[in-house]
C-alpha cells in the first residue's frame, strides 16, 4: 500500500494558500469524477467570495470548496504530473496560485512488502478558535487521498489499513467507528474499525468485479456519543488483478462476403469482453485469427483487426461455386496480447460466401416444340428449360423469359415455375385452326439482377419454340347475334315472321348441315324450322303479353352440327312489337261513394288503356243515351287527357247503390272505345261530406268479393254435412256385416254383459296379493298342505310327454298324429274332462257374491221368474231362452 501524504503547516493568519507546493500519492489509474486532494485557502475575514480554477481545465478541475476532481479517465506516467490551482477574489480580482505536484504510487509487491511500511495515520481535521470572536470556526475538511487495495489478497486477515485518529484523543476518550457500505451497510463486515486505537482493518479479499471501490465516513465521538469531530470520507479503490479470461459474446459468429469480393473487403466484427479493468492491461484486449479451413484458393483469406476484432478480406478469389463457406478459429487475449501473461479464449467465425450474378441462365436445347387444340386458353404448350450455375432460388438463379418475336397479337406469354425455373408457355388469347396452323416463337432468358462486372458472358440465352395448332370441332354460331326483328303485335298464327340461320367456323371438316331447334320461348309463340332455319308464329302476337319487357319479346334457338363431338350454338331473336289500337280504355275505380245531395258529390275517374301513345289519351269522356235516367241523374266533365269528374245533375237522389255506365274513347286511329260501369254509393252525409249511413248501404249491397266468400263458405259447410251422412251410413253397414257373420246363438258379447265389476264385497277385501302375484314363488303346490287345497284345482303329476309334429308331415300321417295325441290325452290324469268347470282366478273363500257356476245349475233358482227377459230385447234373447222357457 502507497502512504497517503498531505502536508499542512500552522501559520499566522494571511489570506491565501498555506503553501506553494501541495503534493499528494495517487493511484496510477484516474477515473473520471474522482476526487484526488483538497486545496485549503486561508481568508482571514470570512467574507471573500473565492472562485477557483486550474491549469489544466481538461484534466483537472478545482471546486468551490477547494476539492480537486479528475476530468477524464486516464493514466499517470511515472514522472510526477504538476499543474496550478488559482484561487481568484470576485470582488476585488485579486489572485493566488499554488502549484499542485501528483505523484503516482508504487506497484503493489505483496504483503511482505505492505508489512514493511508504515501503517498511515489519518487525523481529523483541527479546529481554529478566533479569538476576537467567542464563536467557532471549522476549519475546511480534508479530501483524504483514495486507499487502494488489490483484489484477491492472500492476507492474513483481518488486513490492517490505516489508523484514524483525533488530535483530541490526548484530551479526551473518544470512540471511532466507520459506516457504509462494507462496513455497517451490505456487504456488511468487510471493513472494522478498532473503537479504541481507530485502526481500520479489511476481513478478507475483495473482488473488484463485484464492488471496485468502497466510500466509508469515519466519525470520533466521547464516552456519551457525543461527537467531538465531523466525520470524514474514505474511498478505498480495488486495485484490478488479471483474474479473469476474455470472454466472447457468442460462441459462433456468423458473417457473409459476396463472392469475388476485392481485398479489403469488410465482413463482421467479432467482439469479446473482458472483467477486468477496461483501463488497465489485464482488461485490453487482443485478437489474431489461429486457422482458416478451408485453405482454398488461399490460406490467408481473411485477417483481422487486432484491436477492433474486425474481420476483412486480403485476398481474391472467393467463389461461391467453388467454397461456399469458410471457418475461421479467433483467439482473443488480454494483458494488450501478451502471449505470456495474458489469459486468452477462442470462438468460431464461420463465413458464408453468399452468391452474385455472375452465370447466366442457357437453354438445354435450341428448339423447342408444343401443339395446342384451338380455341382453347390458359394451356401450357411447352416447358423451357435452362440451366444456371448460381445458387438456385435467388434473384441470380430466378430466369425471366420474353418472347422476342413469332407472335405479334400477344397469343402467348411465358411464366416462369418458381420450383424448376423452368419457362411455360401458356395460351391467353383463343387461336383459330383456320387462320394459323402453326406458330414459331423466339424467346430469350435473363436472370432478374443483372449480371455482376466484368463476367465474359452474354447476359441472355434465345430459343427457339415450335407450336402446333390442332383443328376441333367448334360450335355453330348465329348471325347476327342477337337478331332484331320489328313486327306490329296482332300478326296472326302461321305467319312467317323471319329467317334465323347460323354458321358452322369449320371449313376443313367434312359435315351435313346444321340443325334448328326451338330453347326458349316463354309465350310460346314461335316455331324454327330444322333445316331452313325460317322463324314462323303459332299464336297471335300479343305486346300488352306479360312475357314482353318494353315492347320487347326475347326467343332463344339452338344451331346443332353433327361432329364429333356434336357441337351447338345459341341465337338470341328479339322482336320488337310495334302497338295496335287493340285495347279499349276502362274506368278506374270501379266503385265510387257520394253524398244524396247536390253539394258535394264530385267522383274523379281515370281512364286507363294498355296501349301506348298514340293508341291511348287523351280520352273522350260521355254518358250513354240510355237509360234515360243516367243523364237525368247524371253529369260528367273531363278535367284532363285521363281523367274526368262524375257528379249529381239533380239536387236530390235517394241513397242506394247505382250502376252508372260511362263511355270512353282513346285517341287511337282507329278509335277504339268501351262503356264502363262506375258502381255508385249514394248515402246521407254530413256537413263535412262523409257517409253517415255506411253501414245501411253496406248491408243494403254486397260486393262480389264478399258474395264469392260466403258461396264459398256455405258449399264447405254442405260438402261437411255430407261427408258425415256418408260415414254415418258406411259405420252402420259395417256394424250389420258383423252380425251377419256370428250365429245369434253364440252371440255371447251380446247376452252377457260386462260391467266393470273387480270384487265381491266387504269379506272379499282380506286376501294375500302375493299369491295372485307371483303365486309358484310364495306357496309351491309341493309344500301346501292336503286340506287347504281346492277340489277344483289342478292335481300334482307330472307333466305328459305329448307327441311332437314335424314341421311339414306328410299327409298321410295326419290321422296317426291324431290318434296317437288322443290316447295321450285320455292316459293323462291331470287333463281335466270336457264337462268340468275350468278355474281361472282364485279370488278367496267365503265370497258374498257366490260361484258363476249357479248360472248353469238347475239347483240354483227354479222358482226365480225369469219371463221378464224376453222384454229387454235381442242382447238378452239368450238368457230368455236359458231360464224363461219354463222346464224345457
């Protein structure tokens, strides 16, 4: 460690420096900003404003409480560096100088040489007392010069520093301590301080890569923590040690030159870092390029700067067909590339050639050939190949092609294939087989950059294309197309209207005539003749037709050759129809209300005709002669070429509804006229003119419409009625049909009766569903008991084996299958007898309702009088004849 040296004498009072040399031990690296020593200026007063300045503004600069900062980063020689510090009086400009000597310190040489020196003694600045005035007047704090210390020290620890004292430690017991960062704030416990003796001590090494400088405050107070001293600044610098390899910041560097690019082309910058002190020689590096692979067409391609890492060409002959990629090994070192104690590292420069223009596109032959079928578009007729020696899909690869001659009306154009690069010739225009057979094309191919200077090679390569046209069948066409016909409206069916015929385009093709056939004819009014093509009508041709569209009726037909394949074409004919007077003009509205008095009863009519000028208005309004009651009651007066006023002639005429027939006349040639009939409500109305007995008149007369509905109406209700008769008499038909079928004797369904009877009585409730559930489950006829069981029910054997029937016997067996079933029958014992009562449900003993089988008994109810059966009708003519027969 260098001894930190300020030197200071007491003197009387005299405004000005203290001294005319101040000298100071720095570090020999400077850094921007720091502060390297404070200048102390005496003024006697108090009162002078002092303005300081330096010899050296660009290094030095002095601020105005005297402490001296670096300007700039730089480096002391070893020769001590001297400059001026002026001190200047704003008022009365009186000025002071004192010459300030820099000495750099010694290289650190390790702790057996740090044991041998003296461990420096920082004190706290003094205080002056001035005696004509009972206040105190601190003296300017001193800049303690920065303590540096390398980085990575070996120790031992803790390292002893220097030793802050007071001069007022004589006088007093005072404390020392130092805060921080390093100290009391993190990284806490770097740096400790004796409170007793002030020693400052470092507890183990330090890194300055982490934290290159420490800035503590050391403070001395007494035995109450009072403070008796201000505190003063400690910067302690890490000196930089050469601990730390250059690193690159990428592994691989990637870089492009375009081929037969000239030396000293500029390719990429390969960049490393270094941790340490970019100032000092263990942070400046150095690169060099180690290999080159491959070493074609030479082994120094390439070289770099050694200080900026900048990679440049210093030979010819990059060739991208030839080396399309080169690998470069860098070495980058540190201590300015001392190969000795410098610590390097390498990363990988790979540089690709990248490709210029410099081989054009060729042909793979002279001529090429193609055909096409006539009349035919977006068809590629031929591929054009080319071949190119530059890396493909680039604008150096990419070929165009232009036709340079051979089709004049632009037929063809050439599209390049974006995979093959290949040229396709494609047809944009129809051809006619029997206007060119055959078309011979020159076109030309060219990269879409030009080619690159001086490359001895035309820039374009020509062809030749051969395009064969082949003849097909084309369809018919009529002409013109479409045909305009002018025909008044009314020419009669069978009339001959016009000829429409087409042409067939192929004149090198043997073939019969064409043939006519009708496609479309919305009113049907027309009819083509298939060989001739004449047009004549089938019906009256009609312009006021909701086929026509502003006088004009549109017919398609169809021409038909007999080629192969058979083709056909489409005419349109369009008949303009000219207007005839054929329509006479009618009255609209046709109903019309009116008040029974004089004032108001005026009704606007129009008149509207489906013919147009000149064979409709203005029209002629008039009432007819008879009856003789129409222009007594009536007047009418035309107030326009269409329209006209009815109104009352009398003053008076009785509410009701009249027919008023009207006449009118177009202003055709000839005149065409028409009586219309104007309906005419005739009510009571009041002062303001409307109807106040509509509802009178309404049901008094009834439209058409209404009358249409209820017809309607009543002819659904008939045909309803009828239908029900209809059905009605159909289900009685069926019912007798039915009876017919089944013997009056057997009719059971109409002798007994069934009326929804589920039980007997109030003894018949108490029995066990379970039995009638799943009766074999609850009590198996195995494990009843003999007395419970019934007389009538089913005995316990076992179950007979009857005969089985094949699915289809033969017809003489029918007799053996029957007997042999018979005699299995009689020999089961527990088939039951024809003549015994078979039981279906049990329904528990001791029913009120008593057995069913008392209806077949002669026992049960012979006195009962039964006659009054043959009263109730047919349903119970069995039972009447069962029990009302008497003994029989």
């Amino acid at each position: 460690q260098a001894p930190i040296k300020a030197t200071c004498e007491d003197m009387s009072c005299k405004t000005g420096f203290p001294e005319d040399v101040h000298s100071a031990v720095v570090s020999r690296s400077i850094h921007g900003g720091q502060p390297l020593l404070n200048v102390r200026f005496r003024s006697c007063d108090g009162n002078k404003k002092i303005h300081f300045g330096s010899s050296e503004p660009e290094d030095f600069r002095v601020d105005e409480d005297g402490v001296v900062y670096a300007e700039r980063s730089f480096q002391l020689s070893a020769e001590p560096t001297e400059f001026v510090v002026s001190a200047q009086d704003k008022e009365t400009q009186e000025e002071w100088q004192m010459r300030v000597k820099l000495t750099p310190e010694p290289a650190f040489a390790g702790a057996s040489e740090k044991n041998q020196k003296k461990i420096e003694d920082i004190i706290f600045p003094w205080q002056h007392y001035k005696h004509s005035s009972p206040l105190k007047r601190q003296k300017r704090d001193w800049v303690i010069p920065p303590i540096n210390l390398p980085e990575n020290s070996r120790g031992p620890f803790p390292q002893e520093l220097v030793r802050i004292r007071s001069d007022r430690d004589k006088s007093l017991s005072l404390r020392y301590s130092v805060t921080g960062p390093g100290a009391d704030q993190p990284p806490t416990g770097i740096f400790i301080i004796n409170p007793i003796s002030g020693q400052l001590s470092v507890t183990k090494p330090l890194d300055r890569e982490q934290i290159a400088s420490f800035h503590l405050r050391a403070h001395a107070v007494d035995v109450n923590g009072n403070q008796v001293e201000n505190p003063i600044d400690i910067v302690i610098n890490v000196i930089d040690m050469n601990d730390n390899r250059p690193e690159f910041l990428h592994q691989v560097w990637n870089g492009t030159v375009p081929e037969g690019s000239k030396p000293g082309t500029y390719v990429m910058t390969v960049t490393a870092i270094d941790a340490d002190d970019p100032n000092a020689q263990n942070g400046m590096l150095r690169y060099r390029i180690l290999s080159q692979a491959p070493s074609s067409p030479s082994p120094n391609m390439f070289t770099i700067n050694n200080e900026t890492g900048d990679i440049i060409t210093v030979a010819a002959g990059l060739d991208r067909e030839k080396v399309q990629q080169y690998t470069l090994i860098i070495q980058a070192t540190d201590m300015e590339g001392n190969p000795t104690y410098g610590l390097s590292n390498t990363a990988t420069a790979v540089i690709t050639v990248t490709d210029v223009n410099d081989n054009p596109p060729e042909f793979t032959a002279m001529t090429f050939y193609g055909e096409v079928p006539e009349n035919r578009v977006d068809v590629i007729v031929a591929n054009l190949t080319v071949t190119d020696k530059d890396q493909p899909h680039t604008p150096a690869w990419n070929a165009m092609y232009r036709m340079t001659g051979g089709d004049p009306t632009g037929r063809f154009t050439i599209l390049t294939d974006p995979n093959s690069n290949d040229g396709l010739v494609t047809v944009v225009k129809p051809i006619d087989f029997e206007t060119n057979r055959m078309f011979v094309l020159t076109v030309a191919a060219e990269n879409q950059v030009p080619l690159a200077k001086g490359i001895q090679h035309p820039p374009q390569s020509t062809a030749t294309v051969s395009i064969t046209v082949i003849d097909v069948n084309e369809s018919p066409y009529f002409v013109p197309n479409p045909k305009l016909v002018r025909q008044e409206e009314g020419l009669l069916a069978g009339s001959i209207l016009t000829t429409f015929t087409a042409q067939d385009p192929d004149r090198y093709m043997q073939q019969t005539s064409l043939r006519y056939s009708k496609l479309s004819d919305p009113a049907n009014w027309l009819k083509i003749d298939p060989v001739s093509g004449q047009i004549t009508t089938t019906a009256v041709l009609d312009r006021e037709s909701i086929y026509v569209q502003n006088n004009m009726y549109n017919a398609t037909f169809l021409a038909s050759d007999n080629g192969i394949p058979p083709m056909s074409g489409t005419g349109t004919l369009q008949i303009y129809l000219l207007d005839i007077n054929d329509n006479a003009p009618q009255v609209n509205p046709k109903e019309a209300t009116t008040c029974e008095t004089l004032q108001p009863n005026a009704i606007n009519i129009t008149a509207v005709d489906p013919d147009i000028d000149p064979n409709a208005g203005p029209f002629a309004f008039e009432l007819p002669d008879t009856p003789a009651s129409i222009k007594r009651n009536w007047t009418i007066v035309r107030i326009s070429g269409d329209h006209a006023q009815l109104s009352l002639r009398i003053r008076f005429l009785e509410a009701g509804i009249y027919d008023v027939p009207i006449v009118i006349t177009d202003s055709g040639n000839p005149h065409a006229s028409s009586t219309s009939v104007l309906k005419v409500k005739v009510c009571q109305c009041d002062i303001n003119g409307d109807c106040t007995d509509v509802d009178r008149i309404v049901g008094a007369g009834l439209g058409t419409g209404a009358i249409i509905a209820i017809l309607l109406c009543i002819i659904i209700l008939l045909i309803l009625v009828l239908m029900f008769v209809v059905w009605m008499k159909r289900r009685d038909k069926e019912r007798q049909a039915k009876q017919l079928l089944i013997d009056p004797e057997d009719d059971v369904r109409d002798n007994i009766l069934k009326y929804d009877e589920e039980g007997g009585g109030e003894e018949d409730q108490d029995y066990d569903l379970s039995q009638l559930q799943q009766p074999d489950t609850v009590e198996p006829d195995a494990i009843k008991p003999v007395g419970i069981r019934r007389l009538d029910e089913r005995p316990i054997h076992a179950e007979p084996q009857y005969p089985v029937r094949s699915a289809a016997p033969h017809p003489g067996d029918i007799g053996d299958f029957i007997n042999e079933g018979l005699k299995a029958a009689d020999n089961d014992p527990t088939a039951p007898p024809y003549d015994s009562l078979l039981v279906f449900d049990y329904e528990g003993s001791g029913s009120t309702a008593g057995s069913l089988s008392s209806l077949n008994s002669s026992s049960s109810g012979g006195e009962q009088d039964y006659d009054y059966l043959n009263d109730w009708g047919p349903r119970f003519k069995k039972l009447a004849d069962m029990y009302g027969g008497g003994d029989d």
